[in-house]
C-alpha cells in the first residue's frame, strides 16, 4: 500500500492525464490546492510512484503518465465505495428485446462517451408465450409463435387437401395448453407433440406443424444472444491520434462475433463490475484499452452483459457507475419479462 502522500499524487496525476492526455510535471501539480507540500517533496513521490511501477516517463521531460499498474491502484484502492457520475436511466418497459438492447447500447454510449457493447439474453432462455393456428386457405395453415422476448416466428404448412376448420381450432387449444411456458430449446418440447393418447387424425396434423417449433433456440451462441455495439464514431472523434490506432484495430476486431464474446464472457461470472485495465486483457486488440463490464440477469443467473470500452485514461468513476446502473436495470428488465411467460 502507498503512503497517503504517495495515493494523493497518484490520483491527480491519473486525473489529470485523463483530462488532457498529456505527461503530468511537479510544476502542475504544486498548482492544485489539494497539493501542500513543496516541489521538492512533489518530485520525490513522483520518483518514488515510477519506481513502484505506478508512473512512467514517456518521455525525456519530467512530466509523468499513469500506467496500467497506477491505474489499477486508483481503481482498486482510490475510488470512493459508492463511485461518482451521472446515473443512467433507460425506457425499457414494454419495449422488445432486440429494441431494449439497442436502445441500452445506444443511450450507455452517449453518456460515457465510449464504446458501448451490449449482450442479449440467448434465445434459449426465452419461452413459447402463445401459439395461432390460422386457417389461410383450404389447404394452407399459418402457425405463429410468440415468445416471452417478444419475438414472433411464423411458418406457412400446405396440405394435400382441405383442411377441417375444427381442426384447426382444436390444434390451437392443444398447442396452448400443452406448449406454453416451454423453452424454446427445450427437450420436452418434441415429446409434447408426440402424445401417445391422441386419435391417428391429431397426431398427423401435428407432426405436420411440426416444422413450425423447430430449431427456434438454434440462434442461441454462447453467453448471450445478439450483440449490439454503438458509440465507434464518437469515441473515434474524442480521442487523441495516438489512441486512434489502437482504437481502429478494435472496431475491426469488433465486426467478429466470436471476439466480441470472448471479451464479455468474464463478465458473466463476476458478481460486480469487472474492469480489465490494458495488458490484463487477454485479447490483443484490447491490450492498449479498458474494458468496464458486468452480467445481468435474475439472481444467480447472468443472462447477458454489458460493457464500455475505451481508451486506459478513461473516466472510471463514470464508466463504472454507468455500466453498474445499466447491469441493474437491465436485470430487472429481463425478470419481469421472463416472469410474464
């Protein structure tokens, strides 16, 4: 642990770095009010905190930069218990879920400034709502899916002949009664349309609807369902040209899925906010970056997550916050919507 003198500098020079981007001199530092002690004593600690590994010299002049081990220390040790910015408040109710995420993507970029990457819930945690069985024409049926997330599948079934209208109907009550509440990728529901106790005539109109409730969770890959990223232009124009580079590199790594779940999925087993400073992220693209992140979900079970990504000397108060209140009411989004299954 460093000394409170030592905390004291190294939380204004990160502060100060990540309001200019620039080297942070003893001359700046004897400025702020907060700072009592001399030169002198200003340039010792500075000394003292890049021995440490905490300050770096990027160059021949005096000016000092946090690195990622000072950043780590000023995350870890000197943010407050309860850190700092503007809360965030997002309009989800009644929204489905591939709006609510854009909308959350969207609204987490604008307030922080950075790069903001959202994980839906896989569609295999979603359930059959409510089944329609219309009659389109003699020897044509519509069936319609409608999920807890919103979602609605539809699948037109042609027949060799007519179709009996009661027989329709019928299949519509059945589907309900034996269908709703059923995960989309779950086992039991081929064994619900295969019931042995039906006549030969309901088993052959259901196995040709069939079809219909296949492969509805097949879109489900891995700790979440879509991605929704928002915010590349505006951290692209509020960065410095040194940071662009690293910043580029990113969003072409970004365009691939797979590597988009691979930098959230630590996310999902961390009970808070996770924050990867530079070079602990494993992922190369990411080493020069932060990412700020957290699961979201019902209690004991992440279903998505959500992140900011930007540049080291980003606002970490703010990011933090903003990712935590996100990941708050994101959860209760998803409780409620999966309750009304």
């Amino acid at each position: 642990m460093l000394t409170p003198r030592q905390e004291l500098v190294l939380g204004k020079v990160v502060a100060r770095f990540r309001e200019t981007g620039l080297p942070v001199g003893s001359k700046i530092l004897s400025s702020d009010e907060d700072v009592t002690f001399g030169p002198s004593t200003i340039r010792a600690e500075l000394s003292q905190l890049e021995e440490l590994g905490l300050l770096d010299h990027p160059h021949t002049s005096a000016g000092r930069v946090p690195t990622d081990q000072g950043h780590r220390y000023f995350v870890d040790h000197l943010l407050p218990a309860t850190v700092g910015g503007p809360s965030v408040e997002l309009e989800l109710v009644q929204r489905e879920v591939d709006e609510a995420m854009r909308v959350t993507s969207e609204t987490l970029s604008a307030v922080t400034d950075l790069l903001a990457v959202v994980t839906a819930p896989p569609v295999s945690t979603a359930t059959i709502r409510h089944v329609e069985v219309l009659l389109l024409q003699p020897n044509a049926v519509m069936v319609v899916v409608i999920t807890s997330a919103g979602d609605v599948a539809k699948r037109v079934v042609t027949f060799p002949g007519a179709v009996d209208p009661g027989l329709a109907a019928w299949a519509k009550e059945y589907l309900n009664e034996r269908l709703a509440g059923i995960g989309l990728g779950a086992r039991m529901l081929g064994a619900r349309l295969d019931d042995p106790g039906l006549g030969p005539t309901e088993l052959r109109f259901l196995q040709a609807l069939r079809p219909a409730f296949e492969g509805l969770g097949a879109s489900d890959a891995g700790p979440g369902g879509g991605v929704y990223v928002s915010g590349a232009a505006r951290l692209m124009q509020s960065s410095r040209s040194s940071e662009v580079a690293h910043l580029d590199a990113l969003v072409d790594e970004l365009e691939r899925r797979a590597t988009l779940l691979g930098i959230l999925r630590h996310a999902l087993g961390g009970p808070d906010v996770v924050v990867r400073i530079g070079a602990e992220n494993p992922i190369p693209a990411l080493r020069s970056l932060t990412v700020v992140a957290a699961g979201y979900g019902p209690p004991q079970r992440k279903l998505g997550s959500v992140s900011v990504i930007g540049p080291v000397r980003m606002d970490y108060p703010q990011a933090i916050r903003a990712v935590r209140d996100v990941a708050f009411q994101l959860s209760r989004y998803v409780e409620e919507l999966y309750e009304q299954a």
